[in-house]
C-alpha cells in the first residue's frame, strides 16, 4: 500500500491537537490527524467539560441549603436526588464530542486516522500498521493521571481523573489525595453533593496561588464539610469492607472510594529517538515557537507543557502549526497567563503572585486589595466572600491579579486585557461600569489606583492648587 503523504500530521486530538490542526487547515496545508482514543481528548472526555458539568451540578443542589438567606424556605421532606447526576455529566461530554467526531472533522477536510502512532523516521510514523509520511508534525498526545507509588494500592481500587467519570453513582464519602486543582475542584462538587469529603493534602493546597485567598477558599471547603489533612505523611492504603482506609500521620481516614488527584505526567509517542526528538522530564522539549530539536517537527499542549490547561494547549497550537508552515510565526509567551479555579467561590489567577513579583523587582512593588463585602451586588446575592488583589509595578502597570469571589472566572479578564496590552491598571477606572455588577471588583481598585496616581503627581497637584484655588489636592480651603 502506499504512503499516505499529507503537509501536516498532528498526532493528538485534544486541545492543542485539534486547534493545531484546524490553523493548519486554514493556511492551506492537507492535514492528517491521528487519535488513539476520542476525539476531542482528555478536555471533551476526562478534564474540563465532565468536570464543569459537575460543578454546575453541585452549585445547583446547594440552591435548597441556601433559601434561608434570601428570606426564603422549602417544604417540608423536599430532598435533592443526585442518583442522574453522572449521567448527566457524560451527556454533557457527548454533547460537546458530537463536534469534533471524525465526520465533522472530515467534512472540514482533516483526514483522520484511529490507533497509535509510531515514529518509524524522521518524516513518516505508523499507525496500526499503516505509514503515514508528513512535512512537518505537531505532537499533541496530551497527558494522562499520575498514580503515586503507595503501599497497598494495588488492592485498594482507585479512581483518577481519567476513570472518575465513568462511576455510576456518587459515593457515600470519598477521599481525594493531592491539593491542587483539580482536588480542591472535586473537593468542592462532591461536598456539595451530599458526598463526605476528605483530602489528604502532601504540604498546603494550592501551593503556586496566593497564600491569603488560598487560606479563606480553605476556610470556605471546611465550612461546607471537607475535612482537610494537610502535612501529613501518607503511609499506605488498605481495602477495607466496601471501601479504603488510608493511614497518613498515625491516623486512619475511611471512605467509600478514593481518588488519586495528584497531578498529571506527559504521555510521549513510540520512537521519538528516530524523528530526532528530544524528551525531558517534564515532557517534550520545545523553543518558544513551539519546535522541537527536530526542525519540522512542533509540539504542543500537555505533551510539553509548562501548564496543562485548555487555554494555554490552544494558543500554543495556533503558535506549533503556524511555525510549522510559514517561514514566519508567533513564539509563545506566558507573562499574561490566566487560570481558574472552579470553586465555590471561584478563585482567579493571573499573572505574578506578590511573593514572585516582590523575588522580581523589589520594594518597587505595591499591592491593591478589595473586600466583597463592601459590594452591593455581593451583598445583594449574598456573596461576599471574596477578595480582589492586584500587585503593580511602579508605573502602576499590572504585574498580577488574584480574585476569589463569585463570577472570578470572568472578572479576571479585565485585568487580563490591561496586563496583556501593558496598560496602566488605573485605565480600568475610565471605563464605565454598569452598576449594580460583580466588576466592581476590579473598578474600585483600578479607582484608588488613579486617584492615588493623582495625589502622588506634585505637577498635578500643582496645577489643581491654581485652577481650583485649594492649597491641596484634598480640597481643604
């Protein structure tokens, strides 16, 4: 049989893969893309969409807990049945793989191939059998759940983020090893899904966020019933009855299911040696422009990281495939990247944190903080926990922002556009807000940011005295 010659092979159909191979489509290229599982990967099937899908779920089944707040009560013996709940989270899933599958894929003209893909040499790869050659690659293969070395866990069967979501029914109480996103994530679905929750946390939740938004989402998830053990060692793990009981610090924790949340590791196609391509601890070795150490071949997404979210995999395929084919395209830069925790109250991360700005540049850095309580939309919702900080350099410019709060997911973008466009944070303030909105959260800060500005400008300052006849900015006669 012979070769299949395409202009671009993306091996991969995640994110990265997907967007990859879409903007090698659009700049006239014959594209191949090759999947060994679904389509639409570990986002559309493991990660972000099943995931969401389950915290809506749960924001939902709080609403009933919630009415005495508003002035409201349920009748009496009404209860929330969760028993449809994973159903529906698949359903969602399915949804969103009805847009990638392969005939949709087709139609657009990606030629897609099912099965393992194998380099064989520096410009074809095999796949099931068959060869494929290409001019240039994008590898996109994504990662998979890492599952810590713990005595005892080969009996005991647990779940990763990969097979949570094939459950059935919720379990009666989980416990969650790990304390990062995804952990506290799931922490915050499954307590507030009637589920008992317990995390068994290595050192401190959430270890690269601020400290102090970290410290009141803590208070929060215990507040609503997960019990979080942290800085305890984890011994081993034993199967027990219908359940597991894990042994951390000399004490024994119980739960009907557990759940490794410990972070993810890359997954690397076969025969890299024979492409040419270097592989790192942390996965496939890139340049900003997203190649490899072979020159035709690119990587993208989890496969190489430095972050492992959507966002991220997406603008670092746009940047893989367009280098891949023109002689000149986009390097990839991280100054401006934002993420989400979705939480209960959502918590937002943008930027450098103030430890890394202050590691960066010094006492020239100062830092705005806004309390949700003073707001009237947060108070008129009854959503007041929240705190906005933004850490600025001396010009005022954004080095950093971190939102936890209800709608942080949206408000940080704002934020995002400034930083991203190297604007003063104080331009923010001459935006008209609607009122009354969540986006006071980052106008009242861009606010105080501006006036202090003006009280800090002595030639201004100067030039109010004379044109309002006050002998200070203040406005004292």
């Amino acid at each position: 049989m012979k070769d299949k010659q395409f202009d671009l092979v993306v091996l991969g159909s995640g994110a990265a893969g997907l967007t990859a191979a879409l903007v090698g489509l659009g700049l006239g290229a014959r594209v191949a893309l090759v999947e060994r599982g679904r389509l639409g990967g570990g986002c559309t099937w493991r990660g972000c969409v099943p995931s969401k899908a389950l915290l809506a779920a749960a924001r939902a089944a709080r609403v009933p807990d919630r009415l005495g707040e508003f002035g409201l009560a349920l009748e009496p013996h009404r209860r929330v049945e969760t028993s449809g709940v994973m159903a529906h989270v698949r359903a969602v899933s399915s949804q969103v793989g009805e847009h990638e599958s392969a005939k949709v894929l087709g139609g657009y003209g990606i030629e897609v191939f099912a099965g393992d893909a194998r380099f064989v040499g520096p410009d074809a790869i095999e796949v099931d059998g068959r060869r494929i050659k290409g001019r240039r690659f994008v590898i996109a293969t994504g990662s998979r759940a890492i599952v810590p070395a713990l005595r005892g866990l080969d009996e005991a069967t647990a779940l990763t983020t990969d097979t949570l979501w094939d459950l059935d029914a919720l379990p009666r109480s989980l416990a969650i090893v790990g304390g990062g996103p995804v952990a506290v994530e799931m922490a915050s679905a499954f307590t507030r899904l009637g589920t008992r929750v317990t995390m068994l946390v290595r050192s401190r939740l959430l270890v690269s966020e601020e400290p102090e938004l970290v410290e009141r989402l803590r208070g929060v998830l215990e507040s609503q019933g997960v019990e979080i053990v942290a800085g305890a060692p984890l011994e081993r793990v034993e199967a027990r009855g219908d359940g597991v009981v894990l042994v951390a610090g000399g004490r024994e924790y119980e739960a009907e299911r557990l759940l490794l949340a410990a972070g993810r590791v890359p997954v690397v196609p076969e025969g890299l040696e024979a492409a040419g391509v270097d592989v790192g601890p942390d996965g496939i070795i890139t340049d900003a422009h997203m190649r490899t150490s072979a020159r035709h071949i690119f990587a993208a997404g989890d496969v190489t990281g430095p972050y492992r979210f959507t966002h991220t995999a997406e603008r670092q395929g746009i940047a893989a495939a367009t280098n891949a084919l023109l002689p000149v395209g986009p390097t990839v830069d991280w100054a401006d990247v934002v993420w989400v925790f979705f939480t209960d109250p959502e918590l937002a991360h943008l930027g450098l944190t103030e430890a890394e700005a202050r590691a960066a540049h010094g006492d020239t850095v100062h830092v705005r903080r806004y309390e949700f309580t003073t707001q009237d939309r947060a108070r008129a919702e009854v959503a007041t926990a929240g705190m906005a900080k933004y850490i600025l350099d001396h010009r005022g410019h954004l080095l950093g922002a971190h939102i936890l709060g209800e709608r942080a997911g949206e408000l940080i973008h704002e934020a995002a556009i400034v930083l991203h466009n190297d604007l003063p944070f104080s331009s923010l303030s001459s935006v008209l807000h609607a009122y009354p909105t969540f986006a006071d959260a980052v106008k009242r800060p861009a606010d105080a940011e501006y006036e202090a500005h003006l009280r800090d400008n002595p030639a201004l300052r100067g030039a109010l005295r004379v044109l309002v006849g006050h002998n200070d900015f203040t406005g004292e006669p």
